[in-house]
C-alpha cells in the first residue's frame, strides 16, 4: 500500500511538473493584482531611502532586468546596443558544448565588434579587445572569454538609459511590482504541494506549485516542535540568514512564511 501511495505521489508530482511548464501564469488560478501606479512617488521614496535605486540593485532583478529590456525596446532607435551585447554574451556563458560555444564566440566578435573596430566606433577598452582576439587566435573559448567587456557595458546602460528608465512607465510598474512584493502575505493556501523530496533534521522538503505563476518550487517546511525539542532554534536561524544571502546566478531563498501550528 505504501508502495502504490509513494507512486501516485511521484505521478502527481511529475504531472505538476509538467503543468507548470505548459501553463502560462495568465491561466493561473490565482490572479496577481497590481496596485495603482499612483505607488510609484511613495516606493521610490521607499526604495531610495533603501539605497536601491541604482542599476545594478534594479537590473539583477528579473523583473527588473525585464522592465529595462522593454523600456530599451521603445527607445528610438528601437534597441539599445549595450543590452543586446550582454544578452549574446549571457547566453554564450550558458552554452555547455565547446564547439557551439566556439560557433557563438565568433559571431559575437563579428557582430559585436570587428564591425565597430571596422567603422571605428568600437569605444571599449583595448585590454578587452585583445584578450578576446588572443583566446579567438587560438580556438579558445572559456566561459568567461567576454567578462572583461561587462564593467563597461554596465558603466555605459547605468547612465543616460538607466536615467530615462527612471523616468519612464516601465519604472512605474517596477514600483508596482516593488509594492506587491512588500505587502504580500503567502501561506500554504498560495501553494499546492504535492510530495516529499527529501527530509532533514527538523523537517520535510516537499515539491510544490505556486497557485498565482503556475511556477513549481522546493518548499522547505521545519517543524517548531522539533526544533525546539532539539534546541535548534539558532541553527535554523542561521540557515534561514544563510540561504538568502547565498547568490548562485540562482535565487536560492525566494519565500518565507510561518504558520500557527
């Protein structure tokens, strides 16, 4: 009985899984509501007062990072350069297998810039330039082959794109979202879960789907009894301030909640 309980776990699980890849959040069942944009003067108050109203705070966001990308969009020139060079390059970082990462490096260098050294426009500096060429000459194209290129796309979008970006309504619906992000309330209501996929100490850690995205998560769910019984309140403490300072290109801590039992 055991057995069987455990396979229809992992199969509403799997199907979980497989649903939140096919369902856009749109169709979610849980609907995000914005607040007015009026928000926008109070949380810009808020966030410069936080010292968050920067590029680098705003553009390590992925809503932040997506709000930008449109905002470039509707610049006129339609596009900003910058941004697409440091797409190419974050998706060349991504490419696993040598020789398409070689196929990629080169294109990038084509586009990005033997064409400006060609016109004379390539404004980067010349320690970036040849680092690029010396590693293309000899067919060597390690992940970080384009990093030192970064420090300078970033000082060119932090100024005046990153300044119209401000004043634009793409930043007011980062407010928007800012806003949200402060007074929402989560409980276990806001998630569906589904099975154990793995235990520790003071708890379970159960594989659940988030009811307004779609999106599936690893919920993490420590048992106060336990902890107590263990006298473990400080380890957990430290773990809980360890897992949100911890950056791995991938948010590690994204939730956090208690409830009454």
């Amino acid at each position: 009985m055991a057995d069987l309980e455990a396979v229809l776990a992992d199969v509403s699980y799997l199907m979980a899984m497989e649903k939140s890849k096919l369902v856009p959040a749109a169709r979610a069942s849980k609907k995000i509501i914005l607040p007015d944009p009026s928000v926008r003067s109070v949380m810009h108050k808020y966030l410069e007062k936080k010292n968050e109203v920067h590029f680098d705070k705003i553009f390590n966001q992925v809503f932040g990072y997506m709000l930008f990308k449109d905002f470039c969009k509707t610049l006129p020139e339609g596009k900003l350069p910058e941004l697409e060079f440091y797409d190419e390059i974050k998706r060349f970082e991504k490419v696993e297998l040598v020789n398409e990462r070689r196929d990629l490096a080169k294109k990038i260098y084509d586009e990005f810039i033997m064409k400006e050294l060609l016109s004379h426009t390539h404004n980067y500096p010349q320690e970036a330039v040849a680092h690029v060429q010396a590693c293309l000459v000899k067919n060597d194209v390690p992940v970080n082959l384009f990093e030192p290129y970064i420090p300078e796309i970033f000082s060119r979008m932090r100024g005046e794109p990153f300044q119209k970006f401000l004043e634009s309504e793409k930043y007011t619906r980062f407010c928007q979202w800012k806003n949200l992000e402060l007074n929402i309330q989560l409980s276990m209501n806001d998630f569906s879960v589904h099975r154990i996929i793995g235990r520790g100490g003071f708890g379970e850690v159960y594989g659940c789907r988030k009811a307004d995205t779609g999106k599936m998560y690893a919920m993490k769910c420590l048992d106060k009894k336990r902890i107590k019984m263990k006298q473990g309140e400080t380890l957990a403490l430290n773990e809980r301030i360890m897992l949100s300072l911890v950056s791995t290109g991938v948010r590690i801590l994204l939730f956090l909640f208690v409830n009454n039992i």
